[in-house]
C-alpha cells in the first residue's frame, strides 16, 4: 500500500491518494490418475487506487470563505462601557448599524453558500484480474518457481507476483507445458472493474445531499489452448473455441418516467414509445454504417428484433430520452449519480422547536441499469456469418436480458419525535423493475408503491407487578409501545412485442398491521407483548384472498 505524498504540498493538503497492490499466486498438484494433464497454476491480482477530496479543507485555506462558510452562529454581546449619562439616541444608533451589519453579513452568507456547497468527493476504483493456467508441468519451489535460480525460472517471476502478461507461447516454447493432445482443462482470464464516486453537497444548514453513482463491469475470457500435432508429430499448439462472457451494470436515471401510470386497460404509454423508437434507432444505425437510408423500412441488417436496435429503443423509452439522442452504446462508459437528501432544519423554526424535539425529511433515488449475463458470437468476425437467423447484424455479444431497476426508498419520509416522548414516522415508497427479454421479445414491469405508518410512546417508570426474581421489591422500568402499519400494492404486467398485448400475471395487496409492548428490567429480562396481522388481496382473479394473524408473548432472559 502507498499513500502519495500529494498531501505534504501544503496547498494540496486537501486531497489525499492511496494505491493497494494486492497479488496471489497458486500451484496446485495434478491427480495421481492423470499426472500426463500436468499441474495447474493460477494468479491474482487487485489494484485498489482511493482519492479523498475535502473541498471544505480546500475553503478554509481562504479566510473570508471561511468566516462565510462557517455555521457558527454565536453573537457576541457588545460591552457596555458607557455611564448612565450616555446618549440613548447613540446607543440606538450603534445597535442598528450592528443590527445592519449582522444582516447584511448573512445575506452574503447564503448567497455564498450555494456556490461552495460541494464539501467533499471521493472515487474508488478497483480493478481485479485472474489467470488461471492448466496442463503445467514443472514443479513449485522457492518463490512458487521451479529452478528459482536458473534462467527458465517457470512459470516465470512476474506470473508469481500477478503479472496478467500472456505467458502461453513462452511456455509452450519451453516445454512447460504438458503435449498431451486429450487434455481437456480450459484455459480462462478474468478481468473485474468497479468504479464508485461519492459526493456530499450541503447548499444550506441542515440540508445535506449525497450523491452516489457506480459502474460495474466484469469479463471472463476461456478457451481450449492443447496440442495438436501435425502429420510428423510435431507439437502444433491450438486456441480452441474461445469465449468471453460476463455482466455490466451501472447507475442510472430514469425519473422522467417513474410516475407515468398505465392505462385501465394496462396499456402504458412508455411501452409503445419503445415499441417506436425502434425504427429511430434502426435509421440511426444505418446512417452510422453508411447504408442505403429509406424512411419507410428498416435498415438491412437491423430490424425490428435487432439486439442493436432493441437496447437503445428501451433504454430511451424508459428513461424518457429523445431517441435521436440515445447513445446507441449497450455498455454505457459515465455513470450517472443517484441520490440522498435528508433535512433536519425545520426544528429551527419556533413553531417545530416549542412542540418536537427533533424532526427530519428524507428523500432517495437510486436506480441502475445491468445486463444480466453476456456471451460471445463465436461466428462474430466470420465472413460467412455477418447475419443471424432473422437476417440481422450478428453482434459481438449476444445479450439475453437487459432490466432497470428504480426504487425511492424513501421518496419521502418524516420523522418525528414530539416533546411529550411520542414518536412518527410517515413514510412513501416507490419502486418498479422493467426488464427485458431478448430471447422471447418482451417486457416484464413490476411496479410497487408503499404506504407506511408509525407511532410510538414510551410510558417511564412503570412498576412491575412481580419481583421476577429480583431482590428489589420496587422495580420501575420504560413501557415502549409501538404501532405500525403499512399498505403495499404491486403488480407485474408482461408486455409481448409482436403481438403488443399487455397481461398481468401477478400482483397483490398487503395489508401489515403490528403492535407491540415492550418492558425492559434491567440488562437480563425482557418482556414483550406482541400482534402481528398480514392480509394479502392478489389482483389474479384466480387467488383467494389471505389472512395471517401472530399474536403472543415473548419472555427473554440473558444469562451474561
């Protein structure tokens, strides 16, 4: 691990930078049974690079910044050095000019304020890579090498530290390794890439905005690399089949859509606009490729049913993108932030402060895009392969399903604790995941909204009827009480391309209704009294109609 010594600048104090190396190297013995398969060996590597960025630390080096910036909001009291016989009239005047003075100050301050609300900003990236390498036959000795200190020095010193050179060739020049032309062990790389950025911003007192966005992409490669000898005998060394397959996801935003309701007859507005885009899409990739453009039909080799053309379709229908401006990449490189704000502010106000004690609002976002799995064409590149079955571009990678996922956990929440020891909270979520198949050609949407509901008070120094054990007769403890409820509805509706139908398949109603007392005595005995009710209506006519009911008495005893 390293810091760099970036900070040690005195005006670059503010940021600070740590690179981790971390390397493994394995060697594993062959199997009594098939000591000609040779041995396998494999390696690791991870590169890990943190870079704090404090914008507050970077303010305070400017001293009007940071006298401006500063939430500090002590007032001092003047000294009153003069005599009864001073002149109210210039007291009055000094008082207003301070008064003036105190006011202009912090109009400045929230003007300023805005304009420096980033405090600080981090990136994390970290980048994972692995070999892993069958049919070796030297053995493992000092370092993990064999002949450590000769010249062949195998599987040579940068593989041991996690070096992800290719030393196939050199190998198989060296005869490491094993000529056995049925050895059936794949070769394969991996290589994993994460990226996460996180920002605070805090434009006022009290009010705080986290931002968050991420990308995720990884990737295995593997393949059959053996011998296959020619007419004489000689080693002819083959690649075999090879495959890459992985998965992607990244932050993402599609809010533009989140509250455009279906139709009463489960139509929905945004699943025929990707139904029409296509065509969009499709003209655009014609016009890239330099084909011949017509305005009534599709592109040759992007139709309707084109992976190509389906992606970014979905992706601007749904996140409500004009598809002219689409990017037509299914592997998006900038991910876009996502989003936290909390607000704890309004107890500042007199009409808050003189009945709660606290009281906050709370606001999420986050929403990501992926692809679930991905694999190879292996006829990409092919002359003989440039289309598919249904007369479309063969792409690179065939992709059987792409999904957003949305949720607003919470969109908003209050919480609430009064002065009199009562308890709220009223919360609203909000969630939905629309995927698609490409395998089948449609849309599956699962939509949820949730309301939720608390209340809770706590009765102090209540007397306990019994001595439970104890040898003081008069014990008193909090009675906490606490009431829930909660009223969720989702629904899941798939949507056929071709046929343009829209079937819900499931969908329910739930009802939660939870009540419970609690009464703590000491740190060793805890009594609770509970009732717990989930009623379950499901939108499918097909589907009764559920009720569960828990109710009881819970008695725990710590023995510590």
């Amino acid at each position: 691990r390293y810091t760099l010594p970036i900070n040690k600048i005195p005006i670059f104090s503010w940021i600070n930078t740590n690179i981790n190396y971390d390397a493994s190297y394995d060697w594993r013995a062959s199997s009594l049974s098939a000591e000609s398969f040779g041995n396998t060996i494999q390696n690791t590597n991870s590169i890990k690079i943190n870079t704090q960025i404090s914008l507050s630390s970077l303010y305070n080096k400017v001293p009007l910044l940071k006298k401006l910036l500063s939430t500090n909001t002590n007032k001092k009291r003047p000294s009153n050095n003069r005599t009864k016989e001073d002149d109210s009239s210039q007291k009055e005047k000094d008082e207003k000019e301070k008064d003036e003075k105190e006011n202009n100050l912090e109009l400045l301050k929230s003007l300023i304020r805005p304009i420096f609300a980033v405090k600080n900003f981090s990136i994390s990236y970290t980048e994972t890579n692995g070999t892993f390498l069958p049919g070796f036959l030297p053995q493992t000795g000092m370092l993990g090498m064999d002949n450590s200190f000769s010249s062949s020095q195998a599987p040579t010193l940068g593989f041991v530290l996690g070096s992800q050179a290719d030393i196939r060739d050199l190998a198989a020049s060296r005869g490491w390794l094993t000529t056995d032309p049925t050895m059936s062990n794949l070769f394969s790389r991996t290589n994993t890439v994460n990226l996460n950025l996180r920002s605070t911003i805090e434009p006022l007192p009290r009010f705080k905005i986290m931002l968050t966005a991420s990308r995720r992409y990884a990737l295995n490669e593997s393949e059959y690399f053996r011998n296959e000898p020619d007419e004489n005998g000689n080693p002819n060394w083959q690649s075999i089949s090879p495959t890459r397959t992985g998965n992607f996801n990244i932050s993402f935003v599609a809010i533009k859509t989140s509250f455009i309701n279906d139709g009463v007859d489960n139509s929905s507005q945004l699943f025929n606009n990707f139904v029409n885009y296509r065509f969009d899409i499709a003209q655009r990739l014609g016009v890239e490729d330099g084909l011949f453009s017509n305005s009534q039909s599709y592109p040759n080799g992007y139709g309707p049913n084109s992976q190509e053309v389906l992606i970014p379709a979905f992706l601007a229908a749904y996140s409500g993108t004009n598809p002219d401006k689409q990017s037509l990449n299914n592997f998006p490189s900038i991910p876009l932030p996502n989003w936290n704000i909390n607000y704890d502010g309004l107890i500042k106000i007199k009409w808050f402060k003189e009945r709660f004690k606290n009281i906050s609002m709370t606001h999420s976002y986050r929403s990501t895009y992926s692809i679930g799995s991905f694999i190879s064409n292996l006829n990409f590149g092919e002359p003989d392969f440039i289309f598919d079955s249904n007369g479309n571009y063969l792409p690179e990678y065939q992709i059987d399903q792409v999904a957003i996922t949305e949720q607003f956990a919470p969109f908003l929440k209050f919480d609430m604790t009064m002065k009199n020891s009562v308890t709220a909270r009223i919360e609203y979520k909000k969630d939905r995941s629309i995927s698609l198949s490409l395998a089948n050609s449609q849309v599956t949407e699962v939509k949820g909204n949730e309301y939720v509901a608390g209340l809770g008070y706590r009765i102090q120094d209540i007397r306990l009827l019994f001595n439970a054990g104890f040898d003081d007769q008069n014990i008193k403890s909090d009675l906490d009480l606490r009431a829930d409820f909660s009223l969720r509805k989702n629904k899941t509706i798939i949507r056929k391309i071709e046929e343009l139908s829209n079937q819900p398949t499931s969908g329910q109603i739930l009802l939660t209704l939870k009540f419970s007392a609690d009464y703590v005595i000491g740190n060793k005995l805890n009594i609770k009294l509970f009732y717990d009710q989930v009623i379950t209506d499901y939108v499918v006519s097909s589907s009764f109609p559920t009720s569960n009911t828990n109710v009881g008495l819970s008695i725990r005893y710590n023995l510590n």
